[in-house]
C-alpha cells in the first residue's frame, strides 16, 4: 500500500518530483507552501507521512508532536550534521538535500512503520502527546532507571496546600546535604512558588525557558545549567528550575518539551526532584481541540515519567479525604505511578490524640490499600522561620522533628539521625496513644 506524503519547500522540485516519478511505495498527495498548510492538511487525515524539503529550521518537538499524534512522521531534508542532530532531538528523520527518490522514499517508510510502533530508537519518544493525557498500561511509560541516570521524584498532592512544594524544596536541600548532585523543577502550573521559597528573585521562569529550548531542539546539558538557578545552602548547593510567573503562562509547559527537558535533566543530575499542581484532569475533558496545549500536562508528564511519586496529604478531615480521593484520580491518570503516602501537618489539635493512631485507622477503614508511608509532624515555628529567611529546614531549623521526617524519606539509612519520626506501619501499630 501506497503512503500518502505531502511536502513544503519549493525549491526542491528535484526531490519532490522524483517522489513522484517513483510511482511506488510513496504517493505525494499535497505540496505546500508552508508549515502551517502542511499542519492542517495532515490535520485533515490526508498523509502519513510530511517530507520537509527546506526550511527544516521551523520545525519544533511541539510541531513535530501535532503532527504525530495524528499519525504523521515527519522527515526533513539537510545537508547540516548539527541540524541532523537537533532535528534527531525533536523526533525528525533527516536526509541529505541530494538524496536519491528511492533512499528517501525507504526513510519515509521507515520512519512511518516506527511512529506506528515498528521501529526502534528516540523518535517516539516525542511523537504523541496525548500519551501525557492518556492512562496507560502499570509500567508502559515508565523510565526504567538506567545506571548512570538520573532519577526523577515527583511531589503530588492534591487541592488545599497539603505541602507539595515543602517537602519537594526540603528532599531537594536533604539529597544534596548528602553530596548528590540535585536539580529542583517548579511544574505547578498553578501555583509555582519554589523560587518564592528559596527567597530567589528569580523572574525567569527557567522551566519555560527550559521547555522552549528543548521545543527548538536547542536543549544540552550546559543550556541547561545555564537556565537552572544555582541555590547555596551550608550543606550543599544544588539547581532550581523556577516555574513560570504566571499561571496563565501554563502554555509554556507543553508535555512534548517537557519530556526533553526531563531528559536532559537526567544527565546532569544524580536527582531530579519535581514540585507539581495539584490538577490530574486530562484537557480532553476540558477541551474539544485535541491539538491545543493541555493545561495539566506539567503535572501529568512529571508524574508519568517519575521514578519514585511522593503523594502528600494534609493531616485534617478535609485534607484525608482530599488524598483518598485524589489517589484514585492519579490512579485512574497515571496507573504506574504507585505513589508513596505522606501525610504532612499531623498534630493532634486537627486530628485527635494520638494523631498518627488516629489518622492509621482512618485510612485503614476508608483508605485505598497503600499504606501511610510518614507522618510529617505540623511546625508551624519551624516552616515559618524557613520561609523567612528564604530558607530550607536544614538551615532554618535543622534539628526539628519535621525536617529529620523529611529526610528520613529520602536519604540512606547512614545519613539519618539515630531519632526516628518516620514510621513503618508495622512499628506504629506498637505505639501507644
Ligand atoms: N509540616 C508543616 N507544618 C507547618 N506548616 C507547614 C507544614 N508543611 C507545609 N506547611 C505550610 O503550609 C503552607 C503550604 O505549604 P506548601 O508546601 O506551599 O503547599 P503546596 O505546595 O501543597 O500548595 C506553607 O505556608 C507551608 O509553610
Ligand atoms: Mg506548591
């Protein structure tokens, strides 16, 4: 069977024409005169597969996403070994200007057999973003957590401020007081607040600046050093990816981008830690235009692409039922996540004597199966000092119950302070009121 191609770039009537000359295995069904017709024509249903014959420069991995997630694989004509390796980033098959009818016609067919999932290599990785959206199978998209690269932890919790961005800035500060190598992500594309939290006066939104250089195929490792702010603490320094200004700058943070900039990010750090909203709607229940940009796919890439999810929930009788619910929805949007249970503020004046006693039995009468991994102690004295002072519990109060919690969570066993606040459901089960 014949696949349907459609072109842009006049100038190579050469290439375009012998396509057609072939008579074979590639049938051009549409020449256009620019990007934006070949999108809509391929909007429409009529290719398989679009031939960029100049002008490759235009493509981006968010263009290149549309077109993939209607089923179009994109090939690009180029005489330049960097542009052959930046188009390769976005997921664009290239080939030289002077290609042979018959070479290019092959390409095309490879290219469009691994887009329909016969093929091996990177160029999936960025061909449909829908995928961000869409449930998949426990473990399909999960990122098998390759030696050598880095790990990704995502912070989620749902609606009402349970402690998201808390524990994502302390794990962040905690991992690398342990000598690791750590790149902190604001995803909330709500209320992105960790440049607020480090006392940064950073307005540059490093995570948008991070997605439109991966969008452009522009993103390495040292651009993105460049753009991630370097925080000092005594204990360790690390890198922030600030998020974006504005909630209504959410556009910036497309899933396709997002996925690149994850990727590189494995490179240059031991640990990724990701601060996200709260929102696991997927946009297809927000919007009919399927191409627009989708207002949770921040959240929903990270969780999708996390080697380990931390879920917080806030210890009171609106924050449980929030997390018990919100845990079904993260189950519904992202099965693989098997996110690890922290509940965040516990004290007995919100909860009861005996808090943690209290909020175990909770969860064992309407809770989802997966235990309480840790209870985070409430100190208000202990968060406030550290939001004063732009600060993380390690400097801030660093011999606090709340912060030993939280790094408990994290780091080996070695690094821990003989006094436990973290507890295994087996040893609260021992605990006395
Ligand atoms: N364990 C805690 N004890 C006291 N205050 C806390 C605790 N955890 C978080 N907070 C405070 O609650 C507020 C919301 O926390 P934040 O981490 O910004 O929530 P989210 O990111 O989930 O919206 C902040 O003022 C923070 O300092
Ligand atoms: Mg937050």
């Amino acid at each position: 069977m014949s696949i349907p191609v459609v072109t842009v770039g006049q100038s190579r009537e050469d290439v375009v024409g012998g396509l057609e000359r072939l008579h074979g295995p590639v049938t051009v069904v549409r020449r256009c005169a620019e990007l934006t017709e070949l999108l809509a024509a391929c909007q429409s249903g009529l290719a398989r597969a679009a031939v960029v014959a100049d002008g490759s420069e235009d493509l981006t991995a968010s263009l290149v996403d549309r077109l993939g997630a209607v089923g179009v694989a994109v090939i690009a004509l180029t005489d330049s070994a960097e542009e052959a390796a930046r188009l390769r980033g976005i997921g664009v098959a290239s080939a030289l200007t002077g290609v042979e009818s018959a070479v290019l016609s092959d390409r095309i067919a490879e290219a469009v057999a691994h887009l329909t999932g016969g093929g091996s290599g990177s160029l999936s990785a960025t061909a449909d973003p829908g995928a961000a959206l869409t449930p998949v199978q426990a473990d399909a998209g999960k990122n098998p957590h390759a030696p050598g690269r880095g790990e990704i932890i995502a912070v989620w919790g749902p609606a009402g401020s349970p402690g998201r961005t808390l524990v994502a800035a302390n794990i962040a500060g905690e991992l690398a007081a342990e000598g690791k190598s750590v790149l902190l992500v604001d995803a909330d594309s709500y209320g992105a607040s960790i440049a607020a939290v480090l006392g940064l006066m950073d307005e540059s939104a490093g995570l948008a600046q991070a997605c439109r250089l991966a969008d452009q195929g522009l993103l390495d490792a040292e651009t993105l050093r460049r753009v991630a702010t370097p925080v000092a603490t005594k204990l360790g320094s690390f890198r922030v990816l600030t998020g974006i200004t504005r909630a209504d700058r959410w556009t910036e943070l497309r899933a396709s981008a997002l996925a690149l900039v994850f990727e590189c990010a494995r490179q240059v750090a031991d640990v990724v830690v990701v601060d996200t909203g709260f929102c696991l709607e997927a946009d297809e229940e927000l919007s009919f235009d399927t191409m627009a940009p989708r207002r949770n796919a921040a959240t929903l890439r990270s969780l999708e692409l996390a080697d380990t999810v931390y879920a917080v929930g806030a210890a009171d009788p609106v924050g449980v039922p929030r997390l018990v619910r919100g845990l079904a929805e993260l189950e519904a949007a992202v099965p693989q996540a098997a996110p690890v249970v922290v509940i965040n503020k516990v004290r007995s004046s919100s909860v009861g004597r005996g808090p943690e006693r209290q909020l175990q039995d909770a969860w064992a009468r309407y809770g989802p199966a997966s235990e309480l991994k840790a209870f985070l102690p409430h100190d208000g004295a202990a968060t406030d000092a550290a939001l004063l002072g732009g600060s993380l519990l390690l400097e801030a109060a660093p011999d606090s119950p709340l912060r030993r919690a939280i790094a408990q969570l994290v780091c080996a066993p070695a690094q821990q302070k003989s006094k436990t606040f973290v507890f295994s459901s087996t040893a609260r089960r021992k605990l006395k009121d």
